[in-house]
C-alpha cells in the first residue's frame, strides 16, 4: 500500500490507493483544543473514522449513480441527498450523515459500505461480553469511554441494554436447544440441578468418545423429580441422542433422575453416582469430630485398585459406624454399588478421577451462578432459563477435554461389551 502525505498548517491529506482511489481529508485540532484530554483524542479518532466512512459510503455512491453532476448513462440509482442514520461503535450507536441512493422507481439502495459499519453484531457481542462480566444492564453505559459532549449515543440505556439482552439471549437459547445430537458419538451423560428459589434447572453435559465434552441442554420445574429429568431426557432423544447404545450416567444421587434414566434407557444405562455427593451425604449425619477420619476411609475406599476391594472396605466402614451413627452408616450402603461403577467397567487413574464425579457440570453451574449474581429478582422461569442457557454457552468456549482422555478407549470398549452381553442374555431368552 502506498502513502502520501501533504503537510498544511492544520490538516493532512490521507490517500488510499484501491481499485477506486479515494483521498480523505481529516482535519487535526491544534494543541490548544487538546485541552480536554479525556476526550480530545476519541474525539479525533472518531472524526478521522467519520472522514474515511463519509468517503468510503460517497464511492459507493459515486459506482451506482456516477459521478456528481454528470450522471452515468447505465446507472443503477440516482442521488437522493442524505440523512442521519446510526452506525456501531465501541458497544454504542452513533450517528452520522449518510449520503442516499434511490431507483427510479423510488426503492432505496444499500450502500456496502454503510451496511458494514451498522452492523450490529460487535454490539451484540460487547453487550452479553459486559454482563457475562457481572456488569448490570443499569451500569452498562459507564463501561463505556465517554463521548465527547457534542456527540450524541444510542443504545446504551438500561431498557435498551435489556431488550437486547433479552432478544439476543433467547434466540441462543432457541438455537442450542434445537441443535441435533445425532452427529455426537457420545458415552457419558452427567446431569445435575440447580436451585433458583421455586424454580430447578436440570442441566446435561455430555462426554464423547475423544473425551470431549459437550453443553446438551437445559429444563426448568418446581423440583428435581421425575417428571422433569424426563422431560429433559425426551428433549435430548428428540434431538437425536440414540437410546439402543449403553452408556453411563453420572448424577448426584437424586432417586427421581435414577428413576427416569432407568425407565427411560433401561438396562442399557449404567448409573454412576458422584462420590462427592455421597460423601458430602455421609459426612452431614457425623459430629464434626467424626468427619475426618470417615472422610480418610471413604477417599481409601473409592481409590482402592478395583471394585471387589471398594465395596468390602466401605461395608467394612459402615459395619463400625452401625452403633454410633446408624444414619452415617445406612447413607454409605444406600447406593453403593452406583459409586463403584466406573471402576467395574475398568476405568482407573486420571480418568477415573474426571469421569465418576458431577465436578465437571459443578463448574459450569459456578458459572452460572457468577454469570447471575446481578440478578436482583427473577421474573419467572423463562427469564431464569434465557439466563441459565447465556451462562452455560459463555462457560462452553472454556470446555476442554477431560483428564485422562487418551485412555476413553477402555471405557468405549467396556461399553461395547456390556451392550453385547445384554444382547446374548436377550436372545438366550
């Protein structure tokens, strides 16, 4: 690219060499209205930027209609003056003069140039990058560097940062929601709630065979019960998650999801219950004299090197905890089995570790929890949906494949000959 520059007493001339050369003149303040200083210079760069748009938009004027004053014979429009319209700029609309073109039949005509600069994708994504920041929709505008005084803003109210909010985190949410499943190979499903007040939130992250995590979907009820952790699982299978697969389910213990996943995917599903939640379970019904050492055995236990010895060591501890603390002891037999599942179909080390816990859908329920903390009051259960679903495709861009994923081929082929046991079983039936 060349340049050429034609030095005057208080402007400059900046050439740009393209297929259709257009020289822009953009006038520099002198020193004494620099005065200013906390805008003086957005002020310049936003009238340099100005100089150059106004240029830009009057060459693709000067292509449809030819040049002023001597119109082209094949034309496509005619001028048509100017008007004020807005542009995007720095999470904010502006205003400047944009030249017009017209048919002769009256329909109006774009100007490439202009539509660019209107754009209103940059501002779209500034505004959910700001409140996914924990700025409030009433705070919005001060995040923004000042105008000069002389310019005027649009968009950047608290009711228009909200109605954008609204509009953008709903059509998200539609689109994920109605994204299909059936191109992901996927073998592990981990479900989990959150609570907002009256409302629960049942979120589903799955895991694929490269150990690739995935954001599936979300639901709202009153509770954490059946009926809902159905209606979530329906939607997963409309949207093309296959139900003749075997595949493990990771939950947090709730008997309602149990229910439903094993209604839903029968024999083929395998229930691993999170360790965490168990222990955390266990652990509420001792004095706090007692948690540490119970803690120490249950930890000993799910690290044992196979099921067989897990299961005797934790039956072992619920055996001398009977007396005591009866309800410590009947919270470690209740499930038991479901804690050892990942370990009997073989799965040990970093992997195992990633995979038997709910830790990795806990994160992104942090997530949505940082993402809502401005939320003062909710307005029912599609606003905490639009909220929810923000937050979980924000924490998506973070997602990376599980510890231990270069070993997902023992838990693949563990799944591969559980589906092809049941099938014998079926036919010698």
């Amino acid at each position: 690219m060349a340049k050429h520059l034609t030095k005057s007493k208080d402007r400059q001339d900046l050439a740009v060499v393209s297929p259709s050369t257009a020289t822009v003149q953009v006038p520099l303040p002198l020193l004494a209205a620099l005065e200013d200083v906390e805008h003086a210079f957005l002020g310049v760069c936003i009238d340099a930027g100005e100089a150059v748009l106004g240029a830009m938009m009057e060459q693709d004027r000067t292509a449809l209609c030819g040049p002023a004053w001597k119109p082209a014979v094949d034309r496509s429009g005619r001028r048509a003056g100017s008007t004020e319209s807005p542009i995007t700029l720095g999470g904010r609309r502006i205003i400047v003069r944009r030249p017009r073109v017209r048919t002769e039949g009256g329909e109006e005509l774009v100007l490439p140039s202009y539509e660019a600069a209107a754009d209103e994708d940059p501002l779209d994504q500034h505004t959910l990058e700001t409140l996914a920041a924990g700025v409030s929709t009433r705070r919005y505008r001060g995040t923004l560097e000042r105008l000069p005084a002389q310019r005027k803003e649009r968009a950047t109210s608290k009711s228009a940062v909200s109605r954008r909010f609204v509009a953008l985190t709903e059509k998200q949410l539609s689109e994920w929601l109605a994204q299909p499943l059936d191109g992901l190979d996927l073998v592990l499903l981990m479900i989990d709630g959150i609570l907002f007040k009256d409302h629960c939130i049942l979120v589903a992250l799955g895991v694929d065979t490269d150990g690739k995590k995935h954001a599936l979907g979300i639901v709202e009820g009153t509770t954490e019960n059946a009926a809902v952790a159905k209606a979530l699982l329906a939607d997963l299978i409309a949207r093309g998650l296959p139900t003749d697969r075997a595949r493990v389910f990771v939950i947090d213990g709730s008997k309602a999801l149990r229910k439903a996943i094993t209604q839903t995917f029968g024999s083929l599903a395998l229930i691993q219950r999170c360790p965490v939640h168990k222990r955390r379970n266990v652990l509420d019904h001792l004095p706090q004299s007692a948690r540490p050492g119970v803690k120490r055995a249950l930890d000993e236990a799910w690290n044992a090197k196979n099921a067989d010895l897990a299961k005797r060591q934790l039956e072992r501890l619920a055996s001398s905890l009977e007396r005591e603390h009866p309800g410590a002891a009947a919270s470690i037999r209740e499930g038991l089995d479901d804690t050892l599942t990942l370990m009997r179909l073989g799965l040990d080390g970093t992997l195992l570790q990633s995979l038997r816990s709910t830790n990795a859908i806990e994160s992104v329920n942090d997530k949505i929890a940082t993402y809502a903390r401005r939320v003062k009051r909710w307005r029912g259960g599609q606003m905490i949906l639009r909220w929810v679903g923000a937050a979980v495709l924000d924490a998506r861009k973070g997602f990376r494949a599980v510890r231990g994923f270069k070993h997902m081929h023992v838990l693949v082929e563990a799944l591969r000959h559980h589906q092809g046991k049941l099938h014998s079983e079926e036919e010698a039936a």
